[in-house]
C-alpha cells in the first residue's frame, strides 16, 4: 500500500507540518473573531427606532 501511486486529488490534501499550522492558526484567528463578533453583539444595546417625520404628523380621530 506504501508503494502505490497516489492520486493527484489525494496528493493534493497533503500537508506538510508547517502548512497544517498556518491552516491551524488562520482558523483559530477565524474563531475568535466569530466569537469576539457574537460577544459585541451580544452586548450592544439597541437604539430606540424613531420614524423620522413622525412629529410631523397629525392626530386624526376619526
């Protein structure tokens, strides 16, 4: 099994010790940015919507 030729889609997801650390530490820098983004979310308070215009108009009681 050592011996066979690999295909060229297999050969292709090879990686070397160096390659999976900078895949390992772009998706660790994705995380905490996910999570940094959740978190501010999270904790931002809303503002109060208002309409603009809305003093403009009239009280019709009809």
């Amino acid at each position: 099994m050592g011996s066979e030729q690999p295909s060229p889609l297999r050969a292709s997801f090879w990686l070397t010790d160096q390659e999976k650390g900078y895949v390992l530490m772009v998706c660790a820098i994705f995380l905490v940015g996910i999570v940094a983004r959740y978190f501010y979310l999270k904790n931002e308070m809303p503002e109060v919507y208002t309409p603009t215009g809305i003093e403009e108009m009239e009280n019709n009681d009809e």
